[in-house]
C-alpha cells in the first residue's frame, strides 16, 4: 500500500508537506503543490477517509482528460491545454493533465484523492467510459465537446456538423461540383468522436442539399497513409475541382501531396479547412472555419468551476442519493444527436461517394433543439461555425 512517506519521497518533500496540500490548512507554494500532485497520481495514493475529512478547503485544480498516443503529437491539444490553463487561473484554479488513454483510471485516483475539484473531458465520444465514470464518482465534470450521453453534464462545442455543411455549400457557391472531404482520421471514426461523426452528417447533408458530387474519404492517422489516401482521391475521374478537409494534423503534408500531382492551389485545386487553429500560419491563406479555441477554452474552464463551487460539488452531472442528474446555469441551444459513420448514396441530386462506411445517410439536422428535459437545466453550449476570410477561388473554366 502506498504511503504518505512513498508520496513526500516521490516529491522531494517532507511527509508533512503532503499532509498541508491534502489537508490545505497551510499555503504551499504552487510549484510544490503541483510536485505533490503528481507524486499522488504516478504512486495511486489515497488517503484515508479519515484524512480527507480533515479539509479545510478545496485543491483549487481542475483535471484535464486529454487521451494521448505517447510521441503522438497533436498542436490542438496542447493549444487547448495553454488556453483551459489560462481560463482556469482566471478563476484561481491550476491544471492538472491526464493522458492516460482509457482516461477512466486516471479519472477516478484524480477524484478520490482529492486531487482535483473538478474535470475536463476532452476528445469525447459517443459512448465515453470516463462519462460514466464522473457520474458514479458524482465528479463535477463538464465536456470539450460531446457524445450521445452526456445530456446531464455540461459541455461546450463547436456545431461540427454545420462547419462541415457551411464549408461545403460555400465550396459549391463559389461553382465547383466536384468536391472531396477529407474526413477525420479513421481511427477517430471508429472511435466515434463527436466532432468525426458530426463533420461526416455535415457534409453529406450539404451534399443532399446542393446536388454536388461529394467523394468522402476518412484521412489516416499518419502522413505516408494520408498521402496514399489523398493521392487516390486526386486520380479519381472526373477529378474534384475542390478539397474540404476536416483532418488538418497533417496539412503541411496534404498541401505538399497535392503540389507533388502537379496541382496548384487555389488555381487546379481550392481548399478549404474546417477546424483550422486561429493562429496556424500554414492555414491563413486558405478559406477556412476556424476552430475558436479561446472562446470554447473559457467556456468549458467557466463550467468546470461552476459544477466544483455547486453545493455539495453535484451541480455538473453528479447524481443525488435518488438517482436523479443534477445539474446548474441556463441551458443554451442543444446539441444534435450522434450518428453513426453510415454513409453511401444519399437521397437527392447529390450523389455522396462514401469511404468510411455503407448504409443510409443521416438527414438529421445541425442545431435542432430536443424535447424539454424535467427538473434543473443542464448548460450545453452549441457554437456555431463562421468562414474567416479567404476567397474560394471557383474551378478553371467555370462550375465544374
């Protein structure tokens, strides 16, 4: 069994340091309260009921969940990492990052050793463990993004569904009607992210809408698989006049398999990103939907410490002794319901060219409020997409 004297060893720190930030009965530095924490988290230490009583106030850290490939590297999770951060010290809470891949474990040591008041979920999915999870450790936890069961805790999300859809019907404005959509990763799909999932509805339904030729193809979790992916996209005939791409981990790459069959952009070529970062330079000559990252870091950050400061900290998806979601703030737009990678040809003029899998589209609608829920409003937060500047140059020699 671990000890408080494994901890302080594992710290660098006296016995009774450990005991001053469980107990918070004295002002510890923040750089060795942080050193103590994650002595807590890599050892599993919990202490004893008996010892977590003697609180006298709170950890003041919110736990971000933020599943990692280890070497894997992705620049939107650490920008959302830096600005949740800087949000949270806004509210004079720190943050604690988890990255352990399950994401469950980790969930429970950070909840019931105190070492967060609250939670973060990141990289939701439809079905996500850690959600249950919250709710039967009635961790006050609120969600960067959103599954399909999640209606009693609070998130915050972009509306990817209609990012996907405004991205499209723009492209098929500007005159092109051969269009392709490099979809997210695979992997991600068949993980069922709510963001993968939406961003397929979206395109599909733009599809419907507007007649295009839409050719959907999931993108692949490393560049080689990408640009052998990209490059079959290319040689189809007739050839797509425009991209869509919602997997932008790898855009230097994408742009660079383009160039190399002999493409221009925007002149043989448009591209238009769907989830850009607002300051990746590699992107700002591009049209493009930007992800708003500040504005859905200090949303999600503001739900965090309203759900850890609701009393008796069950205010955000925790449960009462009768089993009943609790929840707290006004409810914003709901959110639409998952679905599923299903594609095909779709119904209407527009004939959707689906990789990611067979079956009958989707027409669910972006944005569409659901029946009314009895009992406290739960906040959900729906943002809805806008076009940063950047024309989409239309296709050589007209509509095409």
């Amino acid at each position: 069994m671990v000890t408080i004297k494994d901890v302080a060893r594992r710290a660098g720190v006296a016995p009774s340091t450990v005991s001053y930030v469980l107990s918070g009965s004295r002002k510890i530095s923040g750089s060795t309260r942080t050193a103590v924490q994650e002595a807590i988290a890599e050892l599993g230490y919990h202490p004893r009921a008996s010892a977590r009583t003697l609180r006298s106030s709170r950890s003041n850290v919110i736990a971000l969940a933020v599943p990692r490939v280890p070497g894997d590297y992705r620049a939107v999770d650490g920008r959302f990492a830096i600005d949740i951060s800087d949000a949270a010290r806004s509210h004079g809470y720190d943050l604690l990052i988890l990255t352990e891949q399950d994401g469950v474990g980790a969930l429970r040591r950070a909840a019931r050793s105190g070492l967060a008041d609250a939670a973060v979920l990141m990289a939701v999915e439809e079905a996500d463990p850690r959600i249950d999870a919250a709710r039967e450790l009635a961790f006050p936890t609120a969600l960067l993004g959103h599954g399909d069961a999640d209606a009693a805790l609070p998130w915050v999300d972009l509306d990817w569904e209609a990012a996907a859809a405004l991205a499209v019907r723009e492209t098929v404005a500007a005159g092109h009607r051969r269009i392709a959509f490099l979809a997210s990763a695979e992997h991600e799909i068949e993980a069922r992210r709510g963001y993968a999932l939406r961003g397929l509805d979206g395109a599909r339904r733009a599809a419907r809408e507007t007649g295009a030729e839409l050719r959907i193809q999931p993108s692949a979790g490393d560049p080689a698989g990408l640009a052998r992916r990209l490059r079959a996209v290319l040689d189809a005939r007739p050839a797509p006049t425009a991209l869509v791409v919602q997997h932008l981990t790898y855009l230097p790459h994408l742009l660079d398999t383009v160039s190399a069959a002999g493409l221009r952009v925007p002149q043989d070529l448009a591209v238009v990103l769907v989830g850009s970062l607002p300051d990746d330079l590699g992107g700002r000559a591009l049209p493009r939907i930007e992800l708003p990252v500040a504005e859905m870091s200090a949303a999600v950050a503001s739900l965090a410490v309203e759900a850890a400061e609701a009393p008796g900290n069950a205010g955000a998806g925790g449960t009462n002794p009768g089993g009943e979601s609790t929840g707290g703030g006004a409810s914003g737009r709901a959110g639409t319901g998952g679905t599923g990678p299903g594609g095909g040809d779709a119904a209407g003029e527009g004939a959707v060219r689906d990789a990611a899998a067979p079956g009958p589209a989707d027409g669910t609608g972006a944005g569409t409020a659901g029946p009314a829920r009895p009992g406290p409003a739960v906040p959900h937060r729906l943002i809805a997409p806008r076009m940063a500047s950047g024309e989409i140059v239309a296709p050589p020699g007209g509509p095409a």
